[in-house]
C-alpha cells in the first residue's frame, strides 16, 4: 500500500461524485477510548459514491492483535458482532449481546478475522461496542502507520451542500502521507551526489575525462593492515610488496 487508495472519481454531478477507481487494500484506524484499532478494506463494488464510502457493503480484514471492546455498548453493535458470530469467535470472552455503557476492557484478536458483506461504518460499530459518530472516529492510516486525516474530511455528510467537493478531495489526497519503502530513511538528509561534467574539446567534442569521483557516504579507507593482509595472501615479492607500499615508508 503505497498511494492514496481513490485513485478516480467522477465528478460530473457535483452533488454525487461516483468513485470509479480505488486502489486496495487500504486501512482503516478506528478511535478507541486510548489508541486505535486497525482493519483493512480489501474488497469495494466497482463503482459507489464517494458520500456514502461507509455505507457501502464491502470486505474486511481485522488484523491479528488489534483491539476489540469486550462488550457491545449499544445494539447496533451486538446486532453487527452477532452477524459475524461465527467469525468473532475465535476471541475469547467477546460479547455478542448488549452490555453496561460503562465497560472499558478490550481483547485482543488473536489472527487475522476475514469479515465479507459488511461497510466499514458497522466494522466500526463492531470493533468499539458502541456508536461511531461516523465519520469522525474512522481515520485513515498512512503508509507510514500513523494516522492521518479522518474520514470526515474525505466523505464530508449526507446532509446537502455539506458533501465533498472536488477542491477539498483533493487537499485531502494532497496531504495523505505517502512513505516509499525503496528510500532510507535518513534520505532526505543527504545531498544528492555531485555530478561532474565531461570538459568539452576545441573541437567540440567531450574530453576524456577521468573516472566520477566516488560517492564518499558509501566509501571507506582501506587501513595498512587490510593491505598487508591481501599481499600476504597473494604471495607478493618484497620488491612488489615496496611498490604497493611506497618502498616500505
């Protein structure tokens, strides 16, 4: 996962831009009362819209050793965990049925739970037992892991005038935290390497020029001792050896 995971949509009516491309899987972060709690969206329909991104019925993946609260605070999350019962029931002492609105203990997933047929905002509901003021508790997790922007900001409401416009869409694609795994991670601390230019000959043509200098950050001096330690192993006369060596000074 390595790019902002919409990657087209169509925005012909402004009022309903219809994803028509995304990019998966991606991961979701679900606010817990301390943390959150990670799943990935691996399977979307073709073609849904943007507005109604955690309505839209899809699959899921919540990963092993994220956080689960024990017991389901409202309906509407034991209604959801009981539709997935037989999934859910690998983690031990998870509740299926409403509970105190006062319980705070959360477990831990033991393995990776495939979830088919349900929308992220009912992963949600699943996950924290209670209500998600959705979008608000629902972040997007960058490549990096960290969290980044809520999904509010992607989705924007169901309310009129108040969805996302093709604008702010692309301020929040524009500010998704992208990490590229093939870089060190000091990489931008290092100047790039000097690039020296071939001279150019009276006639017009490039001089020989000699070798391009060695990139120092990855060079080291080869000490006297590594030296004496080749031409050991090599067999070498003393007269070769006084060469290598600088007639022995």
């Amino acid at each position: 996962m390595s790019d902002f995971f919409i990657e087209e949509v169509d925005w012909s009516d402004p009022e309903n831009p219809i994803v028509t491309k995304t990019k998966l899987p991606f991961q979701i972060g679900c606010k817990l009362d301390k943390g959150v709690s990670v799943f990935e969206v691996t399977k979307l329909p073709k073609e849904f819209p943007l507005r109604k991104l955690l309505r839209t019925t899809c699959s899921v993946r919540i990963l092993k050793g994220e956080k689960i609260r024990k017991v389901s605070m409202i309906e509407k999350a034991a209604k959801s965990r009981s539709k997935h019962m037989q999934e859910l029931q690998c983690i031990k002492g998870l509740s299926f049925v409403k509970g105190r609105k006062n319980d705070k203990e959360f477990l831990f997933t033991p393995q990776d739970i495939i979830l088919e047929d349900i929308s992220i905002r009912k992963a949600g509901f699943l996950l924290t037992g209670g209500t998600i003021n959705a979008p608000d508790q629902l972040v997007m997790i960058n490549n990096d892991g960290s969290m980044g922007s809520n999904l509010r900001a992607l989705v924007g409401t169901d309310k009129p005038n108040e969805g996302p416009s093709e604008s702010t869409f692309s301020d929040v694609k524009a500010n998704f935290a992208t990490f590229d795994a093939d870089q060190p991670e000091d990489a931008e601390e290092h100047e790039p390497p000097e690039v020296i230019e071939p001279e150019i000959d009276e006639n017009g043509g490039e001089g020989e020029g000699g070798d391009p200098p060695l990139d120092d950050q990855g060079a080291r001096r080869v000490t006297v001792e590594e030296i004496e330690e080749i031409i050991t192993e090599l067999g070498l006369t003393q007269e070769q050896r006084d060469k290598i060596l600088g007639g022995g000074n």
